[in-house]
C-alpha cells in the first residue's frame, strides 16, 4: 500500500512539472505587476525581442490573459517587411462586430494602440465592435489611434477595406495612456477621397486635408480622428459604419467637421443628399457635440473669365447650396470651404493651382495642397470664434 501511494505520489508530481513547463512556454501578462505597455509579434517566424509572440492557434486564456477568440479562423502567414513585418496572421472571419477577435486582458483606462498590417491590399481596423482605422494600403503599413477600455478586455481584428482581399496584422503594441476611459476632447471628420487618409502616410503624392488637419489644432486641446474614406457618400458614412464609430466616442466638447457632395452628385438625388446629411447631423447633435458642415472645394479646372479676370468658380457644384441651406436648418456651423479655396486658387492663378494637385489629377490633392486646404478650414473655425479653436 506505501509503495502504490509513493507511485501515485510519484506520477502527480510529474504531473505538476510538465503542467510547469507548458505554462512556462506561455508568457502570462498578468504574472507579477500589470504592464502598461504590451508589444505582439504575429505569426508562426521568430519572436523579435521584447515582443510576445502569438501564433495562429493560440486560444484565448484568461490564464495568460490574451489570445484568439476563434482560432479556427485564423491562419499564419508570410510578410514582405523585415523584423516583425516578416511575418503575421491572417483573419479568416472579418466584419466589425465578428467573434474573431485577438483579446487581450486590460485594466480599464485609455490606451494608444499601434497597429502594423502583413501583406495587404487595403484593409480598416476594428476594435470594440466599431471601425477603428479606415481603408489602410500596402504591404506593412502602420497606424495608431486612442482607444478607452471599459470592461477590461481588448478586441480587435482587421477586416476588409476591400472584399476578397487579404487581412493581416502583423504586429501590435498598446500603451497605457491614463486611468480614465474617457476620451480626450476629438475634432472627428468625415469625407471622400479629399479629406482622408493615405498610406504611407508620409507620402507627399496624394494627401487628404483631414490627415494633416491636426498640424492646425492645438494638440493640448484637441485630439484628431479622420474617418473619411476615398470614394464615400453620405449614405455610405450613414449605413455603412462610419458614423457608428462616431457616435460610439463623440461626446460634448467634441466636434464633428463634415465634407460631402463630390461624389453624391454621381449616386442620388440632391433631395436624398440631403436627407441622408440631415440624419447624420441630428445624430451627431444627439450626442451634444458640435457640428461644422463642409461644402468641397473644387477641381483644378473649375476656372471662368470675367472680363479681363480668370476667377476659380465652383459655386453651384457638389450639392454646395443644399450643404449650406441644411447648416441654417440644423442651426449647425459651415464652412464653406468651396468658397474659401476658390478666393485662394483665384490669387495665386491657375498654374500655382495646378501645383496643389496630385500629379495629373484635378480633383485630389499632394502635401502642398492638403495642408493649404487643411489651414483654410482651421483658420475659418478660428475666424467664427468656435469654442476650443480661439486663438
């Protein structure tokens, strides 16, 4: 009877090492102290140092505090970039309020969460069931954005920019910002192809106004979130997602600068235009933020003569008069910003105008022309005296 409790003895005890050594393997975020700051290395290569390393199959535990929700439906993959760009995982499942989600344990509080893709053509960045960061491009490109936890848990994923593309992420890194989950006064904006964001976001090719917007702003007052997207119209901000983000976060204090009509001119009717601004505005205004509306400025071509004058002129273009009749209807500010150009592009003439614009293209802009576009805007809200933009 003594020799068979030694050997049951014996066997648990073996039992208790080798449950040891696999626990060991695994980094456990809650071992010790809480970190404020977290660094993920994806995929099935080498762990570059100071990153955890989190392959495809790794389960979420509330043991080791972070893994995946489904990891059925992930897969590991290869990356072109170097370090942790060489490698990453690939989201099976995608859309924004998806179960495939990394989850990661965190006291509740504001973080700074960093993001670089693998491979991708174009793919957004969800997190909390909302759009985090919209339409990124190319192989291992990186963004970050502010993020408030509030019940103790990070979800995220990457899912598509464009259907039946690739969605990867190839590495992560969270800081803690504060202990407070709410987030920090934001001038959200919204818009087309002008007003967004484009990667590399150091590329002076083709830039949005509201990438570079918050060059303008007082970063001790203001935060900057740009939610335009190439190609969108204002039904699409509404349905498509966009504005779920916005009202997920927007909150009194907060503004919400919108530009819209390029390409709604194209798609519907100026009388469904407006109807859909109208249910964004009064949205966003539910929200007690407060809102600026935007009618765009205009092409590089958009020139008329008036005697001996050649005067840029795109008055009556993108749903301009509907746009301004609509702020006097919600009692919301404008920004006439196809005015305001207009008077820019007319004084310095239609050769330095040209200059402002990609390289042969009338509609979208470089570095130079983002950043003019930009300081009009800034410098209009400072000229009305709004709250928060007073000199």
């Amino acid at each position: 009877m003594k020799r068979k409790m030694q050997t049951i003895m014996s066997l648990g005890l073996s039992l208790i090492f080798l449950v040891s050594v696999v626990l060991a393997s695994t980094t456990n975020i809650h071992a010790n102290s809480t970190p404020t700051t977290y660094k993920f290395d994806f995929g099935n290569g080498p762990i570059e140092s100071d990153y955890i390393g989190v392959s495809a199959s790794d389960l979420y535990s509330s043991f080791v505090g972070y893994g995946f929700q489904t990891p059925q439906f992930m897969e590991d993959v290869t990356a072109s970039g170097t370090g942790v760009g060489s490698d990453a995982v690939r989201f099976l499942k995608t859309g924004t309020e998806s179960t495939n989600t990394f989850n990661l344990d965190l006291q509740n509080g504001l973080y700074n969460v960093k993001v670089k893709l693998g491979d991708v053509e174009r793919a957004s960045v969800a997190a909390e069931d909302v759009y985090q960061v919209l339409n990124m491009t190319g192989n291992g490109v990186s963004d970050s954005f502010l993020l408030p936890i509030k019940d103790g848990q990070l979800n995220l994923l990457i899912t598509e920019g464009r259907e039946g593309t690739a969605f990867t992420l190839s590495s992560l890194e969270i800081t803690k910002i504060s202990n407070s989950h709410v987030m920090p006064r934001t001038v959200w904006i919204g818009g087309d192809s002008t007003v967004s964001t484009y990667y590399p976001k150091d590329s002076d090719e083709l830039v949005g106004w509201g990438q570079v917007f918050h060059q303008f702003v007082d970063a001790e007052t203001f935060k900057v979130r740009n939610m335009a997207t190439a190609g969108q119209v204002a039904k699409g901000f509404l349905e498509g997602g966009s504005l779920d983000a916005v009202l997920k976060y927007i909150k009194p204090g907060d503004y919400f600068l919108f530009e819209m009509g390029i390409n709604d001119e194209k798609a519907y009717s100026e009388e469904q235009f407006v109807a859909y601004v109208r249910e964004i505005v009064e949205a966003v205004k539910e929200k007690g933020a407060s809102v600026v509306l935007i009618p765009p400025q205009g092409r590089a071509i958009s020139w008329k003569t008036e005697g001996t004058d050649v005067i840029h002129y795109a008055e009556d273009d993108f749903y301009r008069h509907s746009m301004i009749a609509l702020a006097k209807e919600q009692n919301v500010d404008l920004v006439d910003l196809n005015v305001l150009s207009s008077a820019y592009f007319t004084e310095i003439g239609p050769e330095e105008t040209t200059l402002l614009y990609s390289t042969g293209d009338w509609l979208h802009f470089n570095r130079k022309g983002a950043l003019v576009l930009a300081n009009l805007v800034a410098d209009d809200l400072k000229r009305q005296e709004l709250e928060g933009f007073v000199e």
